[in-house]
C-alpha cells in the first residue's frame, strides 16, 4: 500500500451470536474507540470515519451479557489489521 492509499474496514451488521463473535465484537469496538481517540487527541493522523454510537452499543450489550473487552483489545486489533493488509496485497 502507497502512503495515501486507503484502507477501509466495515463492520457486520449482525449481532453476534456466540459468546466468542460477542468478545470479538467487543474486543473490535474497544481497540477502534482507543484509536479514536488517538486521532482526536492528534496522536495518530488517520482518516477515520467510526460509528462511535455502534461501539458503544456492542459494549454495553456485550457487558450485559458478561463479556468485557480483553486489556490487550488494541493490540488484537492491530494485529488483525496487519494480517488483513498483508492478505490484500498478496
């Protein structure tokens, strides 16, 4: 991918259904509000566009259900990230 390239993500409008489409769900929703907010706070320079309110709504509704973000949801994230780009450029 060239610097000015883009990369869009979307998201499943689906509910989840299991337990683990549910901590995926919200380990997605918690790493995408933590990138976010590096964004907003001028840390990271991304063209974002994120359904904050659709986060938000996973989370809570995967907390209703006992499921919270892993602590390395970020991290997760990334890593998926990562392995999405390397599979579109091969």
């Amino acid at each position: 991918m060239k610097k000015n390239d883009t990369f869009k993500v979307t998201a499943s409008t689906e509910e989840p259904q299991t337990a683990e489409d549910w901590q995926m769900a919200a380990d997605a929703a918690e790493g995408w509000l933590k990138i976010k907010s590096a964004v907003d706070y001028g840390l990271v320079k991304l063209n974002l566009q994120l359904n904050v309110e659709r986060c938000e709504q996973l989370l809570q509704s995967a907390a209703e259900r006992g499921i919270t973000p892993h602590t390395d949801a970020l991290e997760r994230l990334v890593a998926e990230l990562q392995h999405q780009v390397r599979t579109a450029i091969e």
